[in-house]
C-alpha cells in the first residue's frame, strides 16, 4: 500500500506496539480489519480494530467475547485468534486472527461455476465446528453465509466459521437484554427475533436450514421488504417446500429443510451433530443434480448486510420438472382483498375504540395489536406474490442465459 494513501487513514500504524498495520481489507460499523505483520516474526495476521473513542459498552463486550471465545474453542474449522488486547496510546482493541486464503460461502453462491451439490456438501463439512460449539455450549447466534469462510489449500476446500461476536454461551446472557432480538434478520430463527437470551442450539439450526434452502433455490425461505417485515414472515408463516420449486428433488432433503424451519423449536434436529447425521447420506447420494449454479443480481432494498438474491432458474434443480404454466396472479383483487382487510379491521379497532373510551378506558395496546394484524395480512400477500415469482421463474427465466462474470476472488479475509 503507498505510504501517502496509507496516511490518509484513521488507524494507527503501529497497534499493540507489536502489529504493524499493512493494508486494509475490510471496514464495518464496528471498526475495521487490516492485513498486518508481527514486527519480530514478520508473520502476516489479519488484524480487527476497534476504536474504544465512541464504542458503546455493548460493542466492547462482544469485541472482547469474539477473542474469549473463539480461543476456548480452539477448533480447526473455527478462525483461529492469536493474539487480542488494548493498545495503550492509541485506545484501540485489537484481535489478531489467523488470515485466510479464499472465499465467503456468500461468494460461493454467487459463483455461478459453484453446484448445489458443491455447495451443499460445504455445508455439511461446516456442521462439524458448529458442532464442537454447540458441545461446548456455545450458540453462534449469527450463522449466515458471510460469516462461513471456504478455505483453498493443498487439500481442498473446508469451511472455517467467523464472527462469534454475539455468541452465547450457556449460562451466561450479560450481554443480551430480556426482549432483545440479535442477528441477521433473514437468518434469525423466530425465537431469537422475539429474545435472543432463550435460544438454544436449535436456533442455529433454524439459521441452517436457511442456508441450505438459499443454497438449492437461489432465494431466502422468507422475505420482506424491511427487517421487521421479514420478521413477521419468519414468525407467522409457512414456508414454500422445496419440493414445490423443484419437484424432483429427494423428497428427503426437502423434508430435512422443512424440518429445520419448523417454528417450534423442540421440532427441529437439536444441534449440528444430529442435523450432520442426517444430512451425511443426502450429500453421498447427491441428493441435488450437479447443476449450474446462475450468479445472482442485487437488490436496491436489503434488509440482509449481504445482497438479497433473486431466484435462480429452478431448471438447475430440476431438469425434468413439468412446463404447465402457473395460474395467473390476479393483482388487482389482491390489492381489493387488502383494502377490504385494511378497512374491515380500521371499522373493528374504531368500533372497540370507541366503545372503551366513551367508558373512560384508554388501552394504547389496541393500536399495536391493529399494526400487528395488518403486518401479518401483509406478509401473507406477500408470500403469496413470492411463491408465484418462484413458479412463474420456472418457465420465464430458465430460457434465459446465466451471466458469465465470475466475482474475483478476495486476496484474504477475516471475520
């Protein structure tokens, strides 16, 4: 990096009066990430800043339990942590991680050389560190595929999960207000959007299972326009089977998904080891077709920090599948059944309303219970419109040519 672009930064040049800062790689709204080298070793690390000038008390905390955790769990398929602290002159926490060749698992899926089957078989190799976590009792509380690394070495591809900044571990919930939703919203199991301090192992399953249906369909099992709208979805409806976009799929890994996304979480497989057994011999038998995978545009509205995807051509998935065209979707009495719905429940709240003031009872609540139902009628159409776009992509898009451009790949990255 030139030395006059390299002055143009915030960061220090030097942190921990060891780690001499390099280049940048990454910046986020809780600092920043730099290549850096150990000034006696000269071993290259990717180095994790964050300023303690306007850090709240939450962010320090979850700086600090990224490096405690990740180092209790001491993994191979988990980043490993060198070296953490303060720098004294400058006030700047630092985690030194080991820096990673390769790629996101984000990157892999919009990858269009990537397969389902490819995809879903790192996956599966990713199961075997959350598992060592969830043994350990620690829940992730943020698995998505940003925060799954795809290594590249002489012996391949293995995935190494980042990012346990907002781990929980049993027994222990300082970190995390009753009522407290964390996470990514398109990854967030409904118990955790309603209080991230109850969740189990499951909940990371949940998170899971949205993985591998974005993996296998090229779109998130429920969406929205806004993070609480995708919330709301999450929390009051059901999900398109994959069965139902790619009929040929095996109906077994179709059933595991469906089971992963189950609302109740007792329902679901417990933890990534047993969700690793089950999906061992789906992945043997290629329960997927190898199958181009399309690269994927982004959207203008993204409730996600990575880019929302667009459903891929289920003939990837689904070679044989039938040509009936869908049903036409008939909008404009869409839009009359959610006028109706709108008013029918305006006249009801008024009604109530009304009756209760006029006895001198003011129960703010019956505006929030209004919102709640309008929201859950909205999300309902709009799965309704989603689940069309997926049928009506069947017969548009599969006669369409993928994009040629592939995403270069990162020179190295870190959580």
């Amino acid at each position: 990096m030139p030395e006059a672009e390299r002055q143009d930064t915030t960061a220090p040049r030097t942190v921990g009066e060891r780690w001499e800062l390099v280049e940048p790689l990454a910046e986020g709204g809780m600092g920043a990430v730099w290549i850096a080298r150990h000034n006696v070793t000269g071993r290259r690390v990717a180095l994790k800043l964050l300023e303690r000038f306007g850090a709240d008390a939450s962010s320090v905390e979850r700086f600090r339990r990224e490096a405690a955790v990740t180092t209790e769990l001491g993994h191979p398929g988990i980043v490993e942590v060198l070296d953490a602290g303060l720098d004294p002159v400058e006030e700047t926490f630092f985690i030194a991680m080991e820096l990673l060749e390769g790629a996101t698992l984000q990157d892999k899926l919009e990858d269009p050389c990537s397969t389902p089957a490819e995809i879903l078989g790192l996956i599966h190799r990713m199961l075997e560190p959350l598992a060592a976590a969830h043994a350990r009792g620690v829940i992730h509380r943020d698995m998505k595929p940003a925060n799954v690394f795809i290594v590249r070495d002489a012996q391949g591809e293995r995935p190494k999960l980042l990012d346990f900044g907002i781990a929980k571990q049993s027994g222990n919930s300082r970190m995390t207000a009753t009522g407290t939703a964390m996470g990514t919203p398109y990854y967030m199991s409904p118990e955790q959007a309603l209080d991230a301090r109850r969740v189990s192992a499951a909940s990371d399953i949940w998170s899971v299972g949205v993985i591998i249906y974005e993996a296998l369909t090229g779109c998130v099992p429920f969406d929205g326009s806004t993070p609480h709208g995708v919330i709301v979805a999450a929390c009051t409806e059901p999900h398109t089977s994959l069965l139902e976009i790619a009929p040929n799929m095996d109906p077994a890994l179709s059933a595991l998904v469906d089971r992963c996304l189950e609302k109740d979480p007792a329902k679901r497989p417990a933890n990534a080891s047993i969700l690793a057994q089950e999906l061992a011999p789906l992945v043997r038998i290629s329960a997927v077709p190898e199958a181009r995978v399309p690269s994927r545009a982004p959207s203008e509205q993204d409730p996600r920090e990575s880019s929302r995807v667009r459903p891929r051509p289920t003939d990837a998935l689904d070679p044989a599948a039938p040509s009936a065209a869908p049903a036409p979707l008939d909008l404009r009495s869409t839009g009359l059944g959610l006028a109706g719905a709108a008013c029918l429940g305006g006249a009801i709240f008024l009604a109530v309303a009304g009756s209760l003031l006029s006895l001198g009872v003011v129960l703010p609540s019956l505006l929030g219970v209004a919102l709640l139902v309008t929201a859950a009628v909205l999300a309902r159409a709009n799965g309704e419109r989603r689940r069309h776009e997926l049928m009506a992509a069947r017969q548009g898009e599969s006669a369409m040519p993928a994009r040629a451009t592939l995403r270069p790949p990162a020179r190295g990255k870190a959580s």
